[in-house]
C-alpha cells in the first residue's frame, strides 16, 4: 500500500474503525445464510443477552488499560448474585442492590490494593481473590443456588423501549460513562498513562498506585452491575452463574484491540467486540454448527485480532 493511498481519509476512517466493518460483514453475510437469524425478535435477543457481559467488558477495559485485568470478575459476580437473592428475600431489593454493589466494590478495592500497593502480578492476585471468594460461596450455599425476590428488577431485565431491551440500553449507557471517565476526566488519562509506562507517569506526576486502585474499584462497580441483572434475569443467585466472565470479557477487550500491556483501549472497539461475539455465537446456532466447533470458532477469531493489531502497531511504529 502505498502512501497516498495510507493517507486516504476514508481508508483510514475503514482502518479505526475495521470492527465495525466486520460487524456489519457479519450481520448480512448471517442475514442471507439464515432466515432465522435476521428475524427482528433474534436480533433484539442477541442485543440483550450481550448487555450484561458488555458492562462486565467495560470494566475490564478499564483495568486492562491501567495494566492489569480481573480473573475474578465471575466469582465475584455470582458472589454478588447469591448475596443479592438472600437479602432480598430476607430484607428487600433495595438492601440486596446495596449490599451487591459494596461486595464487588470493596473486593476490587482489595485487588488494588494488592496489585497496586503490594505489587503482585494481576494474574496471581485476581486468581486468588476469586478462590477464595468461589470457596467461600460454595461453604455458605452447598453448592445450591438461592432463590430471591426481585419482581422490579426482573421487570427491568426483561423489559424494552421501542424493541430495545433495557439490558442493552443500561449497557450503553454504562458504555457512555466509561467513555467519558476515560477520555474527559484527569483520571482517566493518568490511566492511560499509568499502562502505558508506570515508571515515567510516577516521575512525571501521576499518582500510580491511586489511579490502578481506582480502577479495578470502577471494574468492580461494573461487576456488581452485571451481578445484579443476572440475578434479575431469573430471582435466583446461582453461584457458578458467572464462571464465563473473565474469559469472555478478556477476549472481547483483546478482540477490541485492548493492549495486554496497557495503555491502549477503547470504549466504541469494546461495543463493538461485544456485539461481534454475539452475533456469531448466535448465527453459528442459527446455522446448526456444533457447540463443540464454537469455541475454536471464537479461539480463532481472538488470535486473528491480536495478529492484527500486532501487525498494525508494527506499522504505525515504522513510520
């Protein structure tokens, strides 16, 4: 490729935004192989079962920027749900929101605390944390899930404005804060900067520990967000009804071109990762391709995106 056309606005404006491009590629080549898939009704769904992992995603994105990531985001978010069903059945919903948002927020605090303050590599500490909180759960319930009672919040989890569920809308919504917190605050670029390189944001002024702390106290928040609409999907807190998150949020941060090693990540390449992922789960559903294909179907693509960006950041350094 030569430079000229390197420089063409509308290759470029292809190039930043190639997700996107791969989502709408998506959508229509499913459309035309299945007429299942491109009914209205499965593509409302798709929208709304991605919302509660795309909160979860938006998290991780942040604390993958300040340059770690949460293994424990799926213990911690059936921890939540499981709290969340027995208080709400013992005190009420707004008690059981309450208390869901303080556990995930002070275990996110305790994993900043540890990476940040303590200096523990991220993996080891946030692999630890979610042991611990999985043992713990497992002793209290046997193993069981808890029923509760959240007939608002089961209404809000299955309910939808103009054919869009609320599920998606609170994920956007989040989304939008994220992005703000990211791009518009002080915060937000020390996080950036503290990913990219701690020891030069340390010299220069940045409050290194603080800022890492803070975000994986923003990663849990949306934990506990997602906690509590899955407990709202159903009344029930299953503790095992998160084991999928850290994996699956990971993936769609690295397929939105999030950097392993921090610094680098954004909120629009997030969106759309998630949606992404939805849409092929469910058209290979659609297509009867068999579960067991799925997940190197997924493995692939998140190896295919990590080579690209890869290759893409080789080429931004050359020149």
């Amino acid at each position: 490729m030569n430079a000229s056309v390197a420089q063409h606005p509308v290759l470029r404006l292809l190039a930043r935004n190639n997700l996107w491009v791969a989502l709408l590629v998506a959508v229509i080549g499913l459309s035309i192989a299945s007429a299942t898939f491109r009914n209205p009704a499965n593509l409302q769904n798709i929208l709304a079962q991605n919302g509660i992992i795309g909160i979860v995603a938006m998290g991780m994105l942040v604390m993958m920027i300040s340059g770690g990531f949460d293994l424990s985001v799926g213990a911690v978010g059936g921890a939540v749900a499981v709290l969340a069903a027995f208080i709400s059945r013992e005190v009420g919903l707004p008690a059981a929101l309450l208390a869901g948002v303080l556990l995930a927020t002070v275990t996110g605090l305790i994993n900043g605390l540890i990476i940040a303050r303590l200096r523990i590599n991220s993996f080891i500490a946030t692999f630890a944390l979610a042991s611990i909180v999985t043992g713990i759960m497992f002793v209290i319930t046997q193993g069981k899930s808890v029923v509760g009672k959240s007939a608002e919040l089961q209404a809000f989890a299955y309910g939808s404005v103009f054919g869009v569920s609320y599920l998606f809308l609170a994920f956007m919504m989040f989304a939008i804060l994220t992005h703000l917190v990211l791009t518009r605050t002080k915060w937000g670029h020390w996080i950036f900067s503290a990913g990219a390189n701690e020891h030069a944001s340390y010299l220069s002024g940045v409050p290194v520990v603080p800022v890492k702390i803070a975000a994986f106290v923003f990663g849990g928040i949306a934990t506990a967000l997602g906690g509590l609409l899955m407990f709202g999907q159903s009344a029930i807190g299953q503790p095992t009804g998160a084991e999928a998150w850290p994996l699956n949020a990971i993936a769609i941060c690295v397929i939105g071109g999030t950097a392993l090693s921090g610094g680098v990540g954004r909120v629009s390449n997030v969106i759309a990762a998630t949606i992404l992922l939805g849409v092929i789960g469910n058209g290979m559903n659609q297509l009867g391709v068999s579960p067991y294909w799925q997940p190197a179907v997924v493995g692939a693509i998140i190896l295919a995106a990590v080579i690209a960006d890869r290759a893409g950041r080789s080429r931004d350094s050359d020149h």
